[in-house]
C-alpha cells in the first residue's frame, strides 16, 4: 500500500510543473488578449480622433473658403453700386445749372 502511495505521489510531482506550465500559459494568454484588446481600442479611439480632426481641418477650410467667396461677393457688389451702367451724358444732374 505504501509502495502504491508513494508510486502516485512520485507520479503527481512529476506531472505537477507540467501543468503548473499550462496553468500560467493560460493566464498569459488570457493577459496577451486583455492587452491586444486594449491596444485595438487604442487605435480605434487615435482613428476617430485623427478623423475627427481632419474634419475640424476641413470644414475650417472650407469655412475660409466661403468667407473669401463672400468678401468677393461683397466687393464685386460694391464695384457694381459704384460705377453706372449709364452713359456719361445720363449722369448731369437734372437740373440745368
């Protein structure tokens, strides 16, 4: 009986690093996904930010933009209230002097 006893502790002890081994395999791998999950919602969150910001740089491009157009606007108006499409003869007064 001690014989058998002492063949199975001899047994387990030798298998008992093994799967000590896999034990901790196990938990590194488990800790190896937790940080590549991480590390990919790291990236999603710096991609919505870069397109985020690429779209702040856009539409402020485009706000310049139409800013100019407007200032264009304004002074294509104003040149067009300042000259007359009426020849010289029409711009006397009415009055004779």
């Amino acid at each position: 009986m001690i014989t058998l006893l002492g063949s199975l502790l001899g047994f387990l002890s030798a298998a008992f690093p093994d799967f000590l081994k896999l034990f901790r395999d196990a938990q590194d791998r488990k800790h190896e996904l937790k940080i590549l999950e991480l590390q990919m919602q790291q990236q999603a969150i710096a991609k919505a930010e870069e397109e985020r910001r690429k779209s702040e740089e856009g539409r402020a491009a485009l706000d310049a933009e139409i800013k100019q157009l407007q200032e264009d606007i304004a002074r294509v108006k104003q040149s067009h209230n300042q000259s007359s499409y009426c020849p010289p003869r029409c711009r006397r007064p009415v009055r004779p002097s």
